[in-house]
C-alpha cells in the first residue's frame, strides 16, 4: 500500500504488495522512488526546530571485516511488526530497521523499545560471503545498493559482491535472517551470456569480453515487481549497463536481462544511481543509464546517456520507450551521466490538471532537472536521435520561457555554472533521486539536491545546494518546471537524495544526508569524513536543524535518511535514531563509540605532496586503491606494474592524456574504464600542472615496493610539449614509446 492516499492510481493492472501504512520496505520510500513519506505526525516543523529534538540511541557498532570499518551505502529499511526468531530473541515482536554494510552483513535492529528488547539491540546478523580483495573508497565491496523487502512474503533481499566477475543475490527471511532456499542466485558473464537472456543481444553471438565489461558495483537500489514475482538489479560504472530481473518464484533463477548498450560497445551505459529502477503501479519499469569518458557510439540498440522504460513479462524484458537528452553526444564524452541519481516517477495527477498526468523527473551530473511524460517517453526504441545542438529540440516538457544559460527554450539548469563538458568526478553537480511532495492545497512540488559549482571548471562547491521547483500545470496543457525557490545559506559536500516527511500534506519537513566530503574522499583513514543530517521547512526552506558536528558517525555515500512515525534514523557504522527527547534523554550523553579505526601508528611521518595528489586530489585511490591493488578486469594494479616501474616517458604519456582500451599488467589484462587525462586538457576532469604530475607519479614509484626512479616536473614539461593534444593513449601506441 502507498505511503499516501496521494499516491493511489485508479486502474491498476497488478495487484501491488500490501503493507503496513508505516513500512519502507525500499529506496526513496516506494517503489515509485517518490521519497515523500506522508505519515509522520510527530515531525512537525516546530518540534524538530526546538530544543528537544536531537538522538535517541544508537546501536552498537557493526562489524569490521578484515581490518576495515563497516559503512552503509545502503539506506536503512523498516518493516512495522515483525516475529522474530534468532538465538537472542528466539519470541520477540518488534519493529525493526534493517541495515546491510559494505562488509557484507545484514542486521535486524529493534527500532522502537519494548519491556523485552532496547532500541538498538541487534536482534539478528547473517553474513552474506567472504568478500573479494578489491576495496572501493577504501572500504570493503560487500553490500553496495540499498536491498528491498517483500513484505507480504516476508523477505528481505540483497546483493554481495562475489568476486570481481560476479555477484549474488540472497533471499533472507525477515525473522531470522536465515537465507532461503534456492538462494544465493549468481550474476555472472556466463549466466548473462545463456542464450535468450540478454533482450538486447546482437543476432550473432558475441565471444565475451573481460569480466569487468560486464560488471561493476552493483550500487542502484533494488526493487520487485508489484505482485513481488521478479526482483530487479541494476549494474554498471563506466562499463556496459544492465537491468536484471530474477524469478522470486519456487525455483529462483535469472529470468531475462537488458544490456544498455549493444555488443560489441562495452564501456558505457551504466545503471549505477543510487534510486536503481523505478517502478509504476503496472509494472513498467523506468532507469536512467550514464556514460564514461570518450564513450560515444552513435549506433543502433546503444542507450548511453538516455531514459529507459520496460515492461516485463513471461516472454521477458521489453523495450516500451526511451528519452535522451539533446546534447548526449558532449556529456557522454566528458562522463556527465544521467544516471548519477534515478528517477523519481509522480503520482498520477488529476486529469483535469494538465494533458500530462503521469509524470517523471530524472537529474544528472550535469545539475538538469527533466521532466518526462512517462506514458509517453519521446524516444525510438531503435536508436537514439541524432546528436544536437539546440536546447528547444530536447524532447522532454519544456517551460515556455528561455532558459538563461541558452537564451531559448530548453531544459532546466538548477545547479550550475552550466556546462557540458565539465561535471564528472568532483566537478558533478547532482547523483541524487528528486523528491516529490504535494501540500494539503494541491500544489506540486519537487525537491532536488547537488552542488552549486564556484566556477564551472570547479570542484569546490557553492549555494545553492537545494532547491524546490515547481510543477506548473494547465488544463489542457503539458507540465513543466520551474524553480519555486533556493537554499542560499547552505553548503553540501555531497549529498545524498531528499526525503520529505509530512501529514497529509501538511507539517513538511526536507530532510538531506550529506557525506560533508567531496565524492573522491575516501571512507577510512585517521579522520574520515562524518556526514550531516539537515532538516528544513518544505514550504520556507528555513534550517529547523542539523545533527551537531560530530554527532554522525562516518556513512557509506548516496544514501539517505529513513522515516518513520516520528523517529529518524541514519545509517552510519552504526544505526542512530532521532527524535524528540523526554527531559531524561536531553541529559544523557550518547555513547560513546566502540571499535574506532586504528590510531596513526608511532613514529608516523607527515603524508608527501605525492601521498595527499594520490589519495584526495582526484580518483587515484579511488579506483586503484590504496594500496595500489587496482580491482581485477577494471583498474590494473599500480603495485609491481611495469608500467609503474618502467619508461617514464609512456607513465608521463598516460597520466597527461588518459588511457583507452585493453593493457596487460603482470600478464593479467584490464579493459574496463577509460581513464582521463589529468594534464589540464580540453575535456579533462583534471587540472594538474607538471609539478602535480611529477609528485603522484613519484610517489607511486617508490611504494609498494615499487623500484622507479623519481620523475622531474621539467621531464613533464617536455613530454607535455611534444606531444600537445592527444587522445587516450592506447597500448599499441605506447609500446612504440621508450623502447
């Protein structure tokens, strides 16, 4: 059942999964991904702003796994009345928040007191499988996308990370935590490859390519169909996107899949947003797919950059419609995906409202709102329009006014400086899911977070970082947007999606986690970043409160506060709820943190220029790790590379341009992401001068045991100055380089 009377469509052609008026049992509070939770009479704009409001509990610390703290990228869930069955509460009712860490455990957690169990107890754990080696933000890949819960069948279901070349989903039951039978069910190039599978596979077989061509971490959120018969997956990070949808049935297996881009293109496309498919009431599902470096095939059955919307059946996956944005062809070259986020699809309006009642918003990088016709996406389902250059063509619901920053119509810039070759990596302007919200007098509001940039080469942020805009509708007429109003005091570092809470469409309250660090930041160290947790009027904007500095501790990225009834919790290495305190709960002292990361050992030295470059000052460590292990089939390894070690003038190449296409690495090949050039070039994410250069790659010449020679800044210079513009380098090319 919906979270609002609001969120009713008449004619239904399935039967959606029945549950407690107070359930989240999914991202973004429904399978719709509307984030607006309209239950919430304790949440009233004057109680959170008073002095009362702060934490309530927190639970233990969950568990570390080989020396590396557990963090949640997942957003927690609640289910209202749950029978538990564990070995510590072998006959307990509770209500519980469920979490699930990048180590790969999964906790039910008492959420509300009881005379038999405390707030924060945990009543049950399951770990899920002993993970792969390769790290991501410095944390274990375990649990990277937020699971979903069936609650009529009472199941909870997850992915873990494998190996590099698979995934698993399990099937838990809610109770115990016991993992079903049937389950684990393996995502694998093999069981993609199975002949029928891929709806979007070419008429002759194609030999599969490197494992990492078809995998990545699985980070987009779960979501099932509404009779609860598939399970839906997403994959795919500067690789080939997929849609994966799983049979829940008696015999769980693999029902049929959809590659966002056709054989033999494999590095583009992903689905990997935190919101992961969007499902209506009828079953049609809705992703957004994204975009790599350079990546821009312009060919039949290839969806970078673009709005996909399925139906599913018996006869598997299908390809009802699509919507691409007018200037694909430069934001698909310079990774600003339109996938960062996911799409939040809006309750059907009122007929008599507008000519446009089934609407859908979807954000990207780029800080562009859209606004869609999901009943009647614009696209071919053969290949996407030509390439352009004129913003009024773009086919989504355009306002009849210029926008600024064409001088024409075209679509809605809410976080600029506006680009469209600037806004990858820290330069993005939004990954976040819009929240929906419609007040007690009918008006229809989104809610959207991201990055004002201070220039629009910049990675450092600005205000505004939130914003309300508004459908405007007209009988008759489509919808469109229009921004409503902006945030002008604050300063997010990376948000996480909205969530609005509210009672009957009144009392709304914007709530927003912010990692409070720049996306490369990685998630371990001596002083890892500890997120925000912000509350503000939905109809003012007016900061009611925000979680005080230190108060949250360090969270996993792009997930986002759960609300429920009056309570707010977070996900963090641990569960903290909040909420209006009695007098007692006012004086007492939150506990104090168990299992903290190791202190720096004695004797520690200060971190080199090369250290500080290599760990925050782009996206070294974040895809070769850091300790330079690389993840097998995607990013090679910088420990014992003969790359590394070997010609500067081929290490000097790649570091100023980038590199494309497969590269062997101690006999092992990778062929997975491009990777930018770094050397202030036209297109690059990077702005490094010689001397940044020379310093990372010194430093990444002598750790690891690495035996390279240091690397002058004026050799840079040289290098830079005979070869000038290039394209990323490929391994034949650099071959002929330094012999």
């Amino acid at each position: 059942m919906m979270r609002s009377s609001s969120l009713l469509l008449a004619g239904l052609c399935v039967t959606w999964l029945h549950a407690s008026a107070a359930d989240v049992p999914t991202f973004h509070g429904n399978a719709m991904r509307t984030g607006w939770i309209d239950d919430a009479p304790g949440l009233a704009p004057r109680d959170v702003a008073g002095d009362s409001f702060g934490e309530l509990w927190q639970s233990p610390q969950l568990d570390w796994l080989d020396g590396r703290p557990p963090r949640l990228y997942a957003t927690p869930l609640y289910l209202d009345d749950v029978a538990v069955n564990s070995p510590s509460f072998p006959a307990a009712r509770s209500r519980v928040v469920f979490a699930a860490t990048s180590n790969g455990f999964v906790y039910a957690i008492n959420a509300f007191a009881t005379p038999q169990v405390p707030a924060g107890a945990i009543l049950w754990r399951t770990w899920l499988a002993r993970l792969a080696q390769p790290t991501f933000d410095g944390i274990n890949i375990g649990v990277m996308s937020t699971p979903v819960i069936d609650p009529v069948k009472k199941i909870l279901y997850v992915t873990s990370c494998a190996s590099a070349q698979a995934w698993q989903v399990f099937a838990l039951d809610v109770g115990s935590g016991r993992i079903l039978p049937g389950w684990p069910v393996a995502i694998d190039a093999g069981a993609l490859a199975a002949p029928g599978v891929n709806r979007n596979a070419p008429p002759e077989p194609v030999a599969p390519g490197p494992p990492r061509a078809l995998f990545a971490i699985q980070r987009g959120a779960l979501n099932l169909s509404p009779d609860g018969s598939h399970l839906y997956v997403t994959f795919g990070e500067a690789i080939t996107g997929w849609l994966v949808a799983i049979d829940t049935g008696a015999s769980p297996r693999i029902a049929s899949a959809f590659a966002s881009v056709r054989y033999p293109h494999r590095t583009a496309g992903g689905v990997w947003g935190a919101g992961g498919p969007a499902i209506d009431p009828q079953g049609n599902i809705f992703v957004g797919t994204g975009a790599n470096f350079n990546s821009l095939k312009v060919q039949p059955y290839d969806w970078t950059q673009s709005v996909l919307q399925f139906s599913d059946s018996p006869a598997g996956l299908v390809l009802r419609g699509t919507y691409t944005p007018f200037n694909y062809g430069d934001t698909a070259n310079a990774d600003i995906d339109l996938g960062s986020g996911g799409a939040c699809l809006i309750p059907a309006l009122d007929a008599g409202e507008t000519a446009t009642p089934h609407l859908m918003a979807i954000g990207g990088k780029q800080g562009n709102v859209y606004l869609l016709d999901r009943a009647h996406l614009p696209g071919g389902l053969v290949e996407r329009p030509p390439v352009g250059h004129d913003s009024a063509s773009d086919a989504s619901l355009l306002s009849p006014a210029a926008q600024p920053q064409f001088g024409r119509r075209g679509p809605l810039n809410v976080f600029g400086p506006y680009s469209e070759t600037k806004g990858a990596i820290d330069k993005a302007r939004s990954r976040s899911v819009p929240a929906y919200f419609r007040s007690a007098e009918g008006r229809h509001f989104l809610f959207v977070t991201g990055q004002t940039k201070v220039a629009e080469d910049a990675d450092a942020p600005t205000a505004p970082c939130l914003a309300r805009l508004r459908i405007v509708t007209t009988p008759g007429q489509p919808a469109y947007l229009e921004v409503d109003q902006f945030e002008l005091s604050l300063v997010f570092g990376n948000p996480g999606s909205p969530v609005v809470s509210s009672q009957a469409g009144r009392e709304g309250i914007v709530w927003v986690l912010d990692e409070n660090a720049a996306r490369t930041a990685l998630l371990i160290g001596d002083n890892p970043p500890r997120p925000v947790l912000y509350a503000l009027d939905a109809l003012t904007l007016k900061l009611l409160w925000r979680s005080p500095e230190g108060a949250l501790h360090t969270s996993g990225k792009y997930n986002e506060p759960l609300i429920v009834r009056d309570t707010v919790f977070v996900g963090t290495d641990r569960i903290q709820a909040f909420g209006r305190r009695s007098p007692e709960q006012k004086s007492l002292v939150p506990a104090s943190p168990s299992g903290a990361l190791p202190a720096k050992p004695p004797g520690a030295v200060a971190a080199s220029p090369g250290l500080d470059l290599y760990l925050t000052g782009g996206a070294c460590a974040v895809c070769h790790g850091i300790g330079g292990a690389g993840l097998a089939g995607v990013y090679p390894p910088l420990a014992g590379s003969e790359w590394v070690n070997g010609s500067e003038e081929r290490l000097i190449r790649i570091m100023l341009h980038g590199l494309q296409g497969p590269i062997t690495v101690s006999g092992k090949d990778y062929n997975g992401a491009v990777m930018p050039g770094f050397g202030q070039l036209a297109g690059s994410p990077f702005n490094w001068d010689d001397g940044k250069i020379a310093q990372v790659l010194t430093y990444i010449r002598h750790e690891w045991g690495n035996t390279g020679g240091p690397i002058a800044a004026e050799t840079v210079t040289r290098i830079r100055q005979q070869t000038g513009k290039h394209e990323p380098w490929t391994r034949d090319e650099l071959l002929k380089v330094g012999r």
